[in-house]
C-alpha cells in the first residue's frame, strides 16, 4: 500500500510493503497517478521497457529509480504505472516497466534526497521520498 | 528548535551556537505572525541546516515567504567564499533553475469586454506544458545556442522580441560561463520541445490591472500607472532544469566522502567551489539559466503576437527577474557565490548591474500573490546589499500542503467563485487549480510589508487579476 504524505511545498510518497522490491513496485504506481491524474483505466500497455541502475546504497537506489521514471515519462509521454522488479540489491536494481498511454501533465520534477528513508520497521518495509511537484 | 532571537522590528535569528554544526546565525526577516508561523513548520531546521555548510558567509537568511523544501528552504538566501572553502548546491537552486517572473505592460487600460477574449486566446496559443510537442522544437545546433547564448540569440536569430527587450532583462538573458557540453543528453532531450512554453504547478500567467501605485516616482520610472493593464508570467527552465539539478545532485552525492563533508541533509549535496565538479555545475546551471530566460523570451514573442492579433496594442518588457539561481556577486570586497532559493535579487540605484533606465530608482521586484489575489512590484534598495546578500522575497510562501489544499477547496467550486468576481480562468484541470487556491498561501500584502520594513526593497504598485492562465 502506498499512500502520500503533507510536504508544505512538495509531495512525499510514503510507500508500505512486504519486500524492498514491493517498494520499487509502489512507487511507479504512485508517480503514474500523480502525473495522470484523470486516471489510467482502460488505457492499453504497450512494449516494456527494460531499467538497470545501480546507486551507493538503497535509498538513493529509490531516487534514481523515481528519477528515472520521471525522464521515461517526460521523453515519452506516457504513464509507467507497472513495473516488475527482475532483481534487486542494496545498490542495484533491474527492473521492466510497462508504458501505457494517458494524458501525462508531467508535474513531477524529480525526487530528491531530502529525507530519504528505506529501511525495515516491525516485519514490513517502509520508504520515504519528497518529490518536487 | 527553537527559537528565534529578536534582533529588530521585523529581523530575528537563531543563533550560531544553537547546533554545534552551525557555522553563522539563521537569519529571518519577518513580522510576529509570520516568525510564529515559521517556528511551527520545519524550514526553519531547514535554515538552520544551510547555516552548516562550509564557506557561508554572514548568514544563512530566510525572507518571510519561507516555507518547507528540500534541502534549502523556499525563500533561502545563501552566500559562499571560495576563498573559505565554500560550496556551490545544486539543491541549494532547486530543480526549476531560473523559474523566474517577467512584468509585461500594455501601456493602456484594456476593455473589460476584451479581458476574456484576450485571455481565451492566451490560453490557444501559450503552451502550458501537457504532452510532448508543446514548445518550440529545436535542433541540436539550436538547442545549444539557446543554452550557451539566451536571449541575445533568441531575439537575433529566432527573431523573439525586439533588441530592446534586452535591456531590461537581468543579466541580460545571458549568464555568463554557460558551457552546453556540461549538459547531459537527457536534459537536451527534456527540454527539446519545451521552449516556449509554461509548464504545469504553480507555473501561470495572469492579465492583471495596475491597482494602486504607493511610490509615484518609482511607478513612473517603470510607467506603471494605475488603471493600465500588465501580465505577469511565471515560468523556468522546464525539463532542462530539472535533468541538470537531478544530474549534479546525484554526481556531488557520490563525492561528499571524498571530499571531506558531512552533512545533516543528503538533499545539500554540494561542491567546493575549487572543485572541476563545482565548476561544471556552474556551467550547466548557467546554460539552463539561458534556457528559462529564453523561455520567458519566446512566451512573451507569443503573448505581443496574440494581443497584436486582437488589436489589443503593444507589450512592453517592464523586467525579467530570476528567483532559482546561483550568481557570482561582490560583497565586501570578496566575490560570494550567492545561492537564492525562491528569493529574488533586489538591487539598489547604487548598482550598476541594473538598467541604466531604472538606476535612479532601484530595480524592479515581482511578487506574485496566490491566484485570484493581488500581486505587488517592488524596487530594490541599497540596504539590501548589507542585509541580504542584495535580495528579497520571492512570493507570498506557500502555507498549506498541495492535498490539504484539495481537501479543503473544491476545484470547480474555485473556479465559479473566481469567475464570479470577474476574474477569466483557463485551467485544464480542477485539481490543479484547488493545489493553487489563494488559502494555500501567506498573505503577500504582508509579505510585502515585512521586506519594506526590513529596508530591502520598497512596494510601489499592487496588481490584481483579471484573467489567469494555468499550466
């Protein structure tokens, strides 16, 4: 489950799951919606596109990871709601994500890493990240 | 943490020694209501987090639209000594280098009836930044003229604007030390068909009415008279901006250990000032600098086409003011880095880097207020170089999150209530436009009040809307 958290001047995603990887997974979810936020119902995949990033630790892994949805979405102009994550390490991750077409008002600058958090809290995984809306 | 320590009518600090990892005061210009406002949200640890970082000079000063970003805070002045291991932060600019406000005057009332229209077709033609294809396309060789050159060539050879224009823009439309090689591919392919339009957030633009004039003299040096219609346009540097903050915050946080820094926020990832990675930074933010002054340039192109189109008349550049950027600046005898996150430089008549027309006045400041309310023009006064680095405010500051202003402001709702008071709007989307609702922003008459009682600029005209366009 994902949900986003009060930021004064920005947008924290605020992502819960099982797995650091259900993370990765929560937050293209949450970046499609909040940059089609007409809704991407019944619009159709298309091809999907292959991600391989590697970072110093898993916190800046997310960054990247949010980063990099965010220029997939800006050059292409498409929402990237799913992803599989294929693996996933403390500083790597190779993952496809699905396009699918919607209208995008590409309002998400970039995630930051002010106050990023992932970590594990009482058996679920929690991450933190301020995007810049 | 707190708390603030009174040092005059409208100033306040917290004291250096109020963390052990404070180099200088935290700084905040400010009335009552506004400090007490600030003291219950987080910029102010924000403030106090700047206040760390190697090299600053004098203080780390907020001005009383603050509010909470990452990293730095919204309405943060900072300024760096090369010469005392300073830094430069990409963070410390933000992700919309150069967003900025530029003043257009009709030099004349426009009809009521012709309000709506003039609007209408603003929002036909002016690309708010929905889908790919909504500016300019440029090519490669172009694209990096743009980047390297700004406005200069904007106007010379893409024919956007008149010489003139030049004149009264800051810095000329150019920063110096642009280099578009230090711009990555993916920034390049962000901005490629970005030029020339508004993008979404609280990007807009607005057709206002001059409201009243408090400063006679200055109002006329600008020939702002009361009455008389201007439009106001807020934008940056698009998809460029934010690929070039996203690139060197990510390259700078990778070399923090190296270089010896520890820091109490990642997002103030930053760079000796003496460091080739410092150095780049500075070239690429300049290029992307170019790119949101040329940006304005061509909206403004489009803006004079429309109203030319509907017999509306001629638009004048009044000013073109950046409030993301980083700039080399004297002070004391040194040049300082000076960082400027959501504030605005705010030069006096003293200065000779403001147009030679506005020197007996001081230069002209934009402060747009939230949608639906007033806005001011304000002009930059002499003491600002000794109490903030030569800067003012920015805005009004925002004071509610973007989903407790949803939550409290039906979108649809606003939008009959601004229409009702005879105020135009074309936004494509009602979400956006509750994000933006006026409670979610200080008072900018307040705002105003506390940067003229703070001596660092002087309000000389109100503005209120009569028609907006939004991203």
């Amino acid at each position: 489950v994902a949900a986003d958290r009060e930021h004064v001047g920005e947008l924290e995603f605020v992502l819960t799951g099982d797995s650091a990887a259900a993370l990765f997974t929560e937050a293209a979810r949450l970046l499609a919606e909040e940059e089609a936020p007409d809704g991407l119902a019944g619009a159709p995949p298309e091809e999907p596109v292959e991600i391989d990033l590697a970072a110093p630790d898993l916190a800046a892994l997310l960054v990247d990871w949010i980063n990099e949805l965010v220029y997939l979405t800006e050059t292409t102009d498409r929402a990237y709601p799913q992803a599989e994550i294929l693996s996933l390490t403390d500083g790597t991750i190779q993952a496809r994500v699905t396009p699918v077409r919607a209208t995008v008002r590409h309002a998400v600058k970039a995630a930051t890493l002010h106050g990023v958090r992932v970590g594990e809290e009482g058996g679920r995984w929690i991450g933190r990240v301020v995007v810049d809306v | 943490m707190s708390r603030l320590e009174r040092r005059g009518d409208v100033v306040w600090e917290l004291p250096a020694a109020t963390r052990e990892d404070m180099r200088v005061p935290a700084r905040v210009f400010g009335d009552e209501d506004i400090v007490a406002e600030i003291e219950r949200g987080q910029s102010l640890e924000q403030l106090a987090n700047v206040a760390t970082l190697p090299g600053i000079v004098d203080a780390a000063i907020a001005m009383p639209d603050m509010h909470q970003g990452y990293g730095f805070p919204v309405g943060a002045v900072a300024a760096f000594d090369p010469g005392a291991g300073g830094v430069v932060s990409p963070g410390g600019v933000g992700y919309d280098i150069n967003c900025g406000v530029r003043l257009l005057a009709l030099d004349a009332a426009l009809p009521p009836e012709r309000v709506e229209p003039f609007v209408h077709e603003l929002s036909r033609s002016v690309p708010v930044g929905t889908g790919r294809g909504s500016g300019l396309a440029l090519t490669g060789a172009t694209l990096d003229r743009v980047l390297a050159e700004g406005c200069p060539y904007v106007v010379s050879e893409l024919g956007a604007g008149v010489p003139d224009d030049l004149a009264v823009i800051e810095s000329g439309g150019r920063l110096p030390g642009a280099d578009p090689a230090k711009v990555s591919t993916r920034a390049r392919e962000r901005g490629r068909d970005q030029l020339g339009s508004l993008g979404s957030g609280n990007h807009f633009l607005e057709v206002q009415r001059i409201d009243t004039v408090e400063d006679e003299p200055a109002a006329s040096v600008y020939g702002l008279r009361r009455g008389e219609t201007v439009v106001l346009v807020h934008s940056g540097s698009r998809g460029v901006g934010h690929q070039i903050c996203t690139d060197y915050v990510r390259l700078m946080d990778r070399h923090l250990v190296e270089w010896g820094l520890r820091l109490p926020d990642r997002q103030l990832s930053c760079a000796p000032l003496d460091t080739p990675q410092a150095g780049d930074y500075l070239a690429a933010m300049a290029a992307a600098a170019n790119f949101a002054w040329s940006n304005r340039q061509v909206m403004t192109h489009t803006i004079r086409t429309v109203a030319r189109r509907l017999g509306a008349g001629d638009l004048r550049v009044v000013y073109d003011v950046a409030h993301n950027i980083v700039k080399w600046e004297e002070y004391g005898g040194r040049s300082l880095a000076v960082h400027r996150k959501g504030a605005t430089r705010a030069f006096g008549p003293a200065s000779a880097d403001i147009p030679d027309r506005y020197r007996r006045v001081g230069q002209p400041v934009f402060v747009p207020g939230s949608m639906g309310t007033s806005s001011w023009v304000l002009a930059g006064n002499d003491a600002s170089a000794e109490r903030s680095f030569g800067s003012t405010c920015h805005g009004a500051g925002r004071a509610l999150s973007r989903g407790e202003a949803k939550r409290r402001v039906q979108g649809a709702e606003l939008r009959r209530e601004l229409e009702a008071r005879g105020i135009t709007v074309r936004c494509p989307s009602n979400a956006g436009l509750a994000e933006e609702a006026p409670i979610a922003y200080k008072d900018a008459d307040r705002v105003v009040r506390a940067v003229e009682d703070a001596g660092i600029a002087r309000r000389v005209a109100r503005l209120v809307p009569l028609g907006v366009l939004k991203g």
